[in-house]
C-alpha cells in the first residue's frame, strides 16, 4: 500500500496517542517503547504486513510477535485502528483493568489478533524463528500458493541481551530463515538506564556472525523503514532491521531516558508533547482521516485473503493440516502396539517405550515434528523414516536444535503457535530446567507442545547428581496447564 509520509506521521501519531492516552488513564503501563517504534509500526502495518482483520487467524497471514511485551499498548491501538472487530475504544480505556482485554502484556487467546503471548524478553524473537521454519515447512509440502508468509517481530534491547536470542538466531540463520525479520528498536535505554552500562556486543556484527543480513536505519525516517524492509523481503537470509530510535520519542522532557520506559508521561509532559507533534485531538479521539486510512491500511490483503481462500478450499488434504485434523485411525498402529506388548510382557527401558509409541505415532501423524538437543541418541526421540529439516531442505520431520534446550522449548511453542506442525522435544528430564520458561509460555498459552523428558530417575547412575531430576517431577505437578505423564511401561 502507497502511504505518503506525511499520512505516515498521522498514523504514527494515532499510535503514539492512544497509547499515551491509556497508559495515563490506567495510571500504569509503558509508554517508552510504543511512543518510540510508532513510526516502524505504522510502516509495517500501513504498508506491509498482510493481515487481515475479518480473518485474524487466516493461515497464510504474515505473523507478527511483540516480543518487547512491555508495549503492548502499542498493538493494542494498532488492532484498534486497523480495525480488528475484538477490540474497541472501550477496551482501550479499560487497559491494564482487571478483566479487560488490553492485558498489561499481550496474552494470546485473550484478544484476538495477538499471535504469541509476550512479557519475558526473549521468549518472542525465539518462538518466531519456530514459527517462520513452520511456514518453511509447509511451503515445502505444499507449495507458493498455499503458504508463503513473513514472521516480523519487535524486539527490543532486553531481548537481544536474553541468552536464548542467541541460541534462536544462530539457529535461524544456519536454517537460512529469510522469511524472518527482525525490526530491533535500537534505543539504548533499559530500566536501569542507558543499555552501554550493561552491554557493549555490537549486535550488527553479532547477526551476521551467526548468518544474519543486517541493515541499519534510522527508526524514525519512514523513507529508510519502508526501504529496509523492502531489501529484507528480498534477502536470502533472516534479516536484522536496527531501527535507530529515542525512546518515548514526542515527550519533550522525558524522550531519551529510561523515565519514560514504564511509567506514565504524566499530565503536564502530555500536554507538551501535543504541542510538540501538532496533535489536537481530545484524549482517545483519533482524526476521522487518520482513522480511515488506518482501515483501509487493515483492508488491503483483503482480495489476497479472497485468492488464497479459494485455493486452499479446493486442498482438503491442506485444510486438514491447518486445522490440526488427525489423519482417521492415525492410533491403529499404537493400539496394536499395545496388545502385543501386554500378551509378550515386553519389558524395556521407559525411553525404548517411548520411542516404540513415537515410531508409530510419527509414521501416522504427518504433522508431527521431532527434534531433540543433541540427545537423541539417548532419549531416543528420532524414529526410523524421519527425515532431518535442513536450509536446503525444509520438507522433514526431525530438528536438530543442538545443545539448546532454551531455544528448542521456544521454538517448538514458535511451530505449535503457526500451526500445521504438532512438535515433539526431547532433553534430559534434569536439564528441563533450562528451558523452563519456555515450557511455563507454552502452558500459559495452552498451545501443543510435547516434551520426551527422558532420565526421569533419581537413579541416573554414574553421571551423578548434576543429571538427577529430584523436585522436577513434582515442580512439573504444580504447574498450571502441563500434562506431566510419567509411564512406567509401554502400555
Ligand atoms: C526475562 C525478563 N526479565 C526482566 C524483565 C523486566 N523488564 C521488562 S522491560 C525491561 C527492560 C527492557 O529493555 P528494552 O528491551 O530495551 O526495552 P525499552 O526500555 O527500550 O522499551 C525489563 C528488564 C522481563 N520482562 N523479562
Ligand atoms: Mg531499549
């Protein structure tokens, strides 16, 4: 979509209103980052992302995770005027209530539109490198028409600082995942201050080390935005968008410094920044020009939604896939697997019984993905016929995730979240720990996620007490949402 700048700065504005006006009214939230990446928002949604807000789960959408969580009010108003039917003006000046659907992080399941639930930093730009090799996956199988999309995501420096970003891109740049882009609001401000106290990696040279295509620009020029992401599309790599911004950019006094991160600008500083950007309007009124060309900017996938519909209609074997359809007697195998065990007595070691039950449910159920953190030998969580997923061939069953346990629980809640894919992973049960907070995601967003937890005994032998599970079993019992199934045999 053609957007000329000056209407840009109008839906940057609306943005940065709206969100300001919220925060204010619930005297809570954090204004810095949706005030700063206003201007990258309003290019990559007015322009760019195919979404559309009558289809908000439409599968061939382009995917967007916020995993700077913290702005969530910056999608909340970019919902809004864009005009998801979810979410209204109400909501927006009942944000951060208790109830509401403007939750203080973005929760998906809880407001139509979000597609990962964010807040612990790190956690998004690592799940949506699951996501963008889902749609890798399924392009392989099914083709251009069916599904090819982008995964965009909004990170900010507490992202990139989290260890698990490098265990994700390492892990998307050697998978050549040029459908990701990451846009990194470089504003050099965290809580505690400026980020040069705390970190000193240059992140440009850091991506590419690991395979990445960087481009640095200034975040509040809508020229170079518009002009990066068009280069990204094209790359033959993920791409790294640093997006040079001052945080809390319009609040005159306050812009620049870690004051405006997370609290309220305050009534006097609001005041001020209308008058620094020219904005006019009562608190929550947006232009009724602006707020047009927000909803036509929501429209305008709208007959590409139309083609692929048709399209997938007239696949059955796709719609299945996309609506996670078992194939029929997809347990027939496995029941059968059963009986025999119980007339032969067979007696092997739990992770042999549950390779046995993952032969038979891999070779039946195409959807599933396995993978492992470089235990598979061990944990036995690769079957005979699967096929490793790699950058020249994304049409396999098996993940090599290395040893990266935090990454492969991000990801594998990444595949679940896109859909088409039902992934399976497999550590050690003792070394869960370091992707617990993934597992805690996947369990708060309820989504499909299947963990091979594999020397589940305090009596692990030789390798002593640092590979003994001892409060896991009961840790994974109190956890709200995860099945913890501890078999002791086959059946
Ligand atoms: C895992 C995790 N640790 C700590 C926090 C608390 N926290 C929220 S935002 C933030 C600072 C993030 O800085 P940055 O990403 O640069 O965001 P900005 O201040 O630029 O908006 C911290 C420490 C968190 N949300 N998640
Ligand atoms: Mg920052």
């Amino acid at each position: 979509m053609s957007l000329n700048n000056k209407k840009l700065q109008q839906m940057a504005n609306a943005i940065r209103f709206l969100s300001a006006e919220a925060i204010e009214k619930a005297n809570s939230g954090h204004p810095g980052m949706p005030l700063g990446m206003a201007d990258v928002a309003a290019v990559l949604f007015g322009k760019y992302l195919n979404i559309n807000p009558d289809q908000p789960r439409w599968f061939d959408r382009d995917r967007f995770v916020l995993s700077a969580g913290h702005g969530s009010m910056l999608l909340y108003s970019l919902f809004y005027l864009l005009g998801y039917p979810d979410i209204s003006l109400e909501d927006i000046k009942n944000f951060r209530q208790l109830g509401s659907k403007t939750a203080g992080h973005p929760e998906y399941g809880h407001l139509v539109g979000i597609d990962m639930t964010t807040g612990p930093l790190g956690q998004g730009i690592s799940s949506a490198v699951g996501m963008a090799l889902a749609e890798r996956v399924i392009n392989a199988k099914f083709g251009d028409d069916l599904c090819n999309h982008y995964t965009y995501v909004i990170c900010g420096d507490g992202c990139l600082m989290e260890g698990i970003s490098e265990e994700a891109i390492s892990l998307a740049g050697l998978w050549k995942l040029n459908k990701l882009i990451v846009l990194w609001d470089n504003n050099n401000i965290t809580i505690d201050g400026t980020v040069d106290k705390s970190n000193g990696t240059n992140q440009a040279e850091r991506f590419k080390a690991v395979g990445w295509n960087v481009i640095s620009i200034n975040g509040h020029n809508y020229d170079e935005i518009s002009a990066a992401i068009e280069q990204a599309q094209q790359s033959d790599k993920p791409t790294l968008i640093a997006c040079k911004t001052t945080i809390g950019f319009g609040a005159p006094n306050k812009q620049g410094t870690s004051k405006i991160h997370g609290s309220p600008l305050g009534a006097e500083e609001l005041a001020l920044m209308k008058k620094q950007l020219g904005w006019e309007c009562e608190p929550f009124v947006v232009p009724d020009e602006t707020i047009a060309t927000w909803r036509a900017a929501g429209q305008k996938s709208a007959a590409k939604y139309n083609e692929w519909e048709e399209k997938a209609a007239k696949n059955s074997e796709f719609t299945a896939y996309i609506n996670n359809e078992l194939p029929q007697n997809w347990d027939k195998e496995l029941n059968e697997l059963k009986i025999q065990t119980i007339n032969e007595q067979t007696k092997v070691a739990t992770r042999k019984a549950s390779q046995m039950c993952l032969e038979k449910i891999v070779s039946n159920i195409p959807q599933m993905i396995g993978g492992s953190a470089d235990l598979a030998a061990s944990n036995l969580t690769f079957v005979s016929g699967m096929k490793t997923i790699t950058s020249a061939d994304y049409n396999g069953n098996n993940i090599m995730y290395g040893i990266r346990e935090h990454a492969m629980g991000a990801i594998m809640n990444g595949l679940a979240l896109h859909g088409g894919v039902i992934p399976y992973g497999g550590t050690f049960f003792v070394f869960s720990d370091y992707m617990r907070p993934a597992m805690r995601l996947a369990a708060l967003m309820g989504v499909r996620v299947i963990y091979v937890l594999t020397h589940d005994s305090i009596g692990v032998g030789e390798d002593g007490p640092t590979h003994q599970p001892i409060e896991h079993l009961a840790s994974y019992r109190a956890m709200p949402n995860i099945n913890t199934f501890r078999p002791c045999d086959v059946v």
